[in-house]
C-alpha cells in the first residue's frame, strides 16, 4: 500500500500536527495524555511543511517541519524531520542516520532537531539487532510514533485517528471513521482516499457502506473529484458505479441460476429472464431460499411473494 503521499497531503495542510506527535512518541503504551495544541484543530500557526531532497543521497525526505518562530529551532519547538515506514526495510535505521547527519550538514543553522518516524508497529523490522554505538546513540533519541499503540488509545484529536486508519482491523473502522467525521465532517476526502487505497477491491459504494455513509456523499468527496479530474466526466463516472453494480448482480443471478437449475431443475427462458433481473439484493435472498425448495413450485411461490 503506497501511503507517502497521502500523509505527505495531510501534513502539508496541517503541519502543526507534528507538535502532537512529539509528546505522543514519549506517552504512547504509558498513561500520559496527550497534548492539546487548543480549542483549534492543528493548522499552520506553529510550523511550515516541506520535503526536501537530500541531493548527495539522492532520497527526498517525508518531511521536514520548520518553527515559524526559529528558523534554528527551540527546544519547545525544534526543526523536525518525518519519515513513514510502514513496511520491513533492513537498511533503514542506517538510512535514517545518514539522512540526517546530511541534513544537519546541509542546513548547519539548525540547533534543535528531533526526529519523528512513523510506523504501523514496533515488530517492524527496520534493520539488524546489533549496530554501531554511534547509531544505537542517536536511535536513541528519536521519536518512534507506533500507529498500533496511537490507536489503543482512549481519546485524541481526530486527526490522530485518522492516522491509525492504515493499520486498524476492518470491523475497528466504521467506529473509528464515526470518531473522525462526527466532529470534523470535512475529512470525509482524506478518509475516503485513505481507504481507497488500503481496499482497492472494494467499490467505492462498498467504502461508504464501510463507514455508514449514504452513496450520495461520493459526489463531494475528492477520491471521486480526481477521478473527474483524470478526465472522466461525470456521466461516465455514474456509468462507472452503476456498471459495477450490474456486474455484481449479474454475477450473482449466473450462481442463482446454477444453483437453480440444480435443485428444480431446467427452468424456461421466462423464468431465467425474471430471475436476471432480479437486483442484487432480491438474488442473495433468493439464492438463501433456494437451499429449502424441493421444486419448481417453491421457486414460482417466491417469484410470485417477492419479485416485482
């Protein structure tokens, strides 16, 4: 699952979240609370948003957070540098190191510096168990973010649930999408995109579903605009969901029928024509019925009771 660029998005739009990572690193799996930036959601007050590519290394940065107070950096606010791994990676703690000592060379105006990684959990394997001293010391001192662990606990910003999205269980989500949207109703694009991704097979119907919101809202929503935007208009973007909904249900009455045919034997054109038409729903209930018919005539009796 490629998630850089959506979280790149995310922290673009509100770098001040950094600031409730940081403490969160140190609190999380411990009792502490998490701090609160106010009665706002976290903006842009606090820090700018970059990604810069560290030429030497050829490697660009998932992010890079500069105070607007300091361009050094303070130890309430230092500068911050993000990486996301959310996948096994040997060499990355090297990486890391040489990343950032290259960044420090790059920028020798910096003076208070953390470092923030974010991963899905801490039995990610992200490089061997034994290392040089000097890398075990700054290892040391990042700050390692554990969505698992984020998303265990109680109560936080919205925003911070909605990054545990990639690595929570599928029936953990609609309840925690409900804690996302019920107070900021205007992440329903990012949550949308976020799931998207992490469920290709899934229609984007199948996703509202998922988090107990009604079809219409894919219209507002930006997972549905960029595919606008990729130059489908919208009379095929409707064609798109109606399409798959067809398909599904075709599907569906082609087992119908097999299983038909089985248990009351060879049915006339007639018969075969009413049941593919039949919309999806009616075709899972009768494909749940056919399992007690003993003939022809039960299937006629249920055509009759709920076939329009």
């Amino acid at each position: 699952m490629k998630t850089d660029h959506w979280f790149y998005g995310l922290f673009q739009s509100a770098p001040d979240l950094i600031a409730l990572l940081l403490p969160a690193a140190g609190a999380v799996g411990a009792s502490a609370v998490l701090p609160s930036l106010g009665p706002d959601s976290p903006g842009d007050d606090l820090y700018r948003f970059e990604a810069p590519e560290l030429k030497a290394a050829s490697h660009r940065l998932d992010g890079a957070f500069w105070p607007r107070s300091a361009e050094a950096g303070t130890q309430e606010r230092p500068v911050v540098l993000l990486e996301v791994q959310m996948h096994a990676k040997p060499g990355f703690k090297h990486r890391l190191f040489a990343q950032t000592a290259r960044f420090l060379q790059l920028h020798p105006q910096v003076l208070h510096l953390a470092v923030v990684v974010v991963v899905p959990h801490r039995r990610l394997r992200l490089g061997p168990d034994r290392l040089p001293g000097q890398l075990e010391a700054f290892l040391a001192g990042v700050h390692w973010v554990s969505l698992e662990e984020l998303g265990q606990q109680p109560e936080h910003d919205p925003i911070l649930t909605l990054l545990t999205l990639p690595v929570l269980t599928k029936p953990d989500i609609p309840c925690a999408t409900g804690q996302i949207l019920q107070p900021r109703p205007d992440l329903i694009d990012t949550v949308v995109t976020i799931l998207v991704e992490r469920f290709p097979h899934l229609t984007l119907e199948e996703i509202m579903a998922l988090i107990n919101l009604p079809t219409s809202h894919l219209r507002h929503t930006r997972a549905v605009q960029d595919l606008l935007a990729e130059g489908r208009q919208e009379g095929l973007l409707e064609g798109r969901l109606e399409g798959e909904a067809r398909g599904r249900a075709a599907e569906a009455a082609a087992v119908t029928l097999r299983l038909l045919n089985r248990r009351c034997g060879p049915l006339s054109a007639a018969t075969t024509a009413r049941i593919q038409a039949l919309p999806l729903q009616q075709l899972e209930a009768l494909t749940d019925a056919l399992l007690d018919f003993a003939g022809a005539n039960d299937l006629a009796s249920w055509l009759a009771e709920h076939a329009v």
